[in-house]
C-alpha cells in the first residue's frame, strides 16, 4: 500500500514527531504530504521582532487555512527595536479570527493594539472553543471582553496591569463568560471585575493596591482562594487579618507591604505575624517583602511553628543571624 494512499489521521501521526527540518523537507519532497506538513510546521507559531520572523503573520493572512492549524501562537513586538507598520497589526487581526484551533495565545504588542482581537472587523465570526491559555499586553477594555467572550474554555487569564493615565469607566465582564477561568493575572482593579462568579483560585496582582474591599471581591470566587500574590498598603497584621477573615483557605501568599519601611521590625512584631499565620490552616507558604517565613511542627507542640528564620531538624533556630531564606517543600513560587 501507497503511503499516499493513507487517511489524513494516520499520516499526521506518521509525521507529528518529524523535527522542523524534517517536516520542511518531507513537504518539497511529496505532493502527497505537503499538506500534512504544512499543518504540523505551523501548530507552533513562535514570533518576534528580536527573531525578526514577523513574516509568518503575513503568511497566515494569506493563508488562512494554515492560521486554522495553529495550536498555539506567540507574538512579541518591540516598537523600540523595530518599528511596525500599522498594515501589519491588520494583517494580524485577520490572522486571529482564523485560528480557531488555538489552545494558547500570547500577544505582547503596544497596549493601543488591542483592536486586532476584533474579529467582526473582518467579517469573521470565531469561538475558540479549545483556548485555556490566554495572556496579553493588553488593558481589560471592550477589545478583550468582546475576544473573551468567545472564549468559553478558558483557564488561565493575563492581562496588562500597567495602570491608564487617562482612566475609563471600568468595564463589565458578563457572568457568563469564560466560566472555567482558574488563574488570573493582572491589577487588583481588574481582579474586580474578573475573579467573582468564576472558579478562579491562583491570584497574582501586579498593579494597583490589595485592599480589603478589592480581598473582598476575590472572596467572591466560586471555589476557595489557595494562592495569593500581591502589593498593599496595609500594615502586614492589618492585611493578615484580611486574608484571615476573606481567604481562610489560603496556602500560598506572597505579599510586598509598601509600608513596612515605617515600621520598625523587632521581636514582638515577628511574634504577631507568627500568630496571625497560625490562624491559617492550610497555609505552606509565606512571603512578606522578600522575606521567606517557614514552620515546622515540633515533637511535642500540636501546632506549626512559624518564623522568619527556617527551624533545624530538631526544631531550633538556626545560628546563622542572616538566614533568613526558607523554601517550602510543597511549592515554590515561580
């Protein structure tokens, strides 16, 4: 039997773990297996302006029926390094409405660009039905809600937590819209807006500051908040206490407390964020502006003991006075 004679399925899983140069010269080689490796080289899209491979962009909107294969795109433009025409990004608009095979999108382009998600611009009409990745440089406008709600599988959300200087009404995210979304990543202000009503339980806030309102609106999740990043403005008891009573099922926290500087650290100080952590059952991890704060459960103590300082084997402080790092054996922050 002729291998040209095989179903579509069966030369893709002839051909799926061929290298790069080995799809490329399979395809100049058969007819018959151009198209299978023309849909494999282009599952994969990897672009930039410091690879300067932003040609494939063109490529894809010439072809849009090598756009529908792609599984995952990345594309990031540095206008400092090269300038980019405004015919490009349009080019790139009409890219996006054909790949509707996507699993993972990053776009890292000017802020101003978020038109190319646009699809209707382009007559064009997709759900991306298969999407669970999404991150961009993008503010959390009408651009991006009108591109998430076509997004209905969705599990993990960056947006651009850069603050306006010329700040718009706050847009609204219909309850409906991805309803699976379990990360987000983006301002406090965004998180608002985003994290009630969805299932989302790994927080991390770039921007703006984590207020006990805003601890409020993350309450708000349909399932318990287990990992927490952010900055705030309240003192470490203050925003301990918050998470306590919003958060209680906590057990990953990193915060920067901006205000720590006036605030003179000393034994008793250590003490209270000690026992303030002890009301947090399930937390395995803290950080409190770069500070690693590890506990161990002693032999003859029914609760943990927490400290800035990691506990020996034996359950006593270690002799060194700066050794203050402690990673946990359960999770390290990325």
């Amino acid at each position: 039997m002729s291998l040209s004679t095989l179903p579509p399925e069966l030369l893709d899983g002839v051909c799926q773990n061929l290298s790069t140069e080995d799809l490329v010269a399979l395809s100049r080689s058969s007819s018959s297996f151009y198209p299978v490796a023309q849909r494999l080289l282009y599952r994969h899209i990897h672009a930039s302006t410091h690879a300067r491979n932003l040609s494939v962009v063109v490529t894809l909107a010439k072809r849009l029926d090598l756009a529908s294969h792609v599984q995952s795109f990345s594309l990031v433009v540095d206008d400092t390094y090269s300038p980019v025409f405004p015919s490009f990004y349009r080019l790139l608009r009409k890219s996006l409405a054909a790949m509707q095979g996507l699993k993972t999108l990053s776009i890292f382009v000017p802020p101003s660009m978020s038109w190319v998600l646009d699809a209707d611009a382009v007559g064009a009409d997709p759900c991306y039905h298969r999407m669970e990745q999404f991150a961009c440089s993008f503010p959390f406008n009408s651009d991006v809600i009108a591109f998430l709600r076509r997004a209905p599988a969705l599990l993990e959300l960056e947006l651009d937590s850069v603050p306006s200087l010329t700040p718009l009404p706050f847009p609204s995210l219909p309850s409906t819209s991805i309803p699976h979304l379990a990360q987000f990543i983006g301002s406090s202000e965004q998180a608002t807006g985003v994290v009630p009503g969805r299932p989302v339980e790994s927080i991390h806030l770039y921007g703006g500051d984590l207020t006990e309102d805003v601890m409020c609106s993350l309450s708000q999740s349909t399932v318990p908040v287990i990992a927490l990043g952010a900055n705030t403005t309240m003192s470490p008891i203050v925003f301990l206490e918050s998470v306590t009573r919003y958060l209680p099922s906590i057990a990953f926290l990193r915060v920067t407390a901006e205000n720590i500087d006036s605030v003179l650290p000393n034994a008793e100080l250590y003490q209270q964020i000690a026992n303030k952590l002890d009301r947090l059952p399930n937390l395995s991890a803290f950080e409190l502006s770069g500070i690693h704060w590890g506990s161990l459960k002693p032999q003859d103590q029914k609760q943990r003991v927490w400290q800035a300082r990691p506990l020996s084997p034996l359950g006593f402080t270690s002799d060194r006075e700066d050794d203050i790092h402690y990673e946990s054996a359960d999770f390290t922050w990325n």
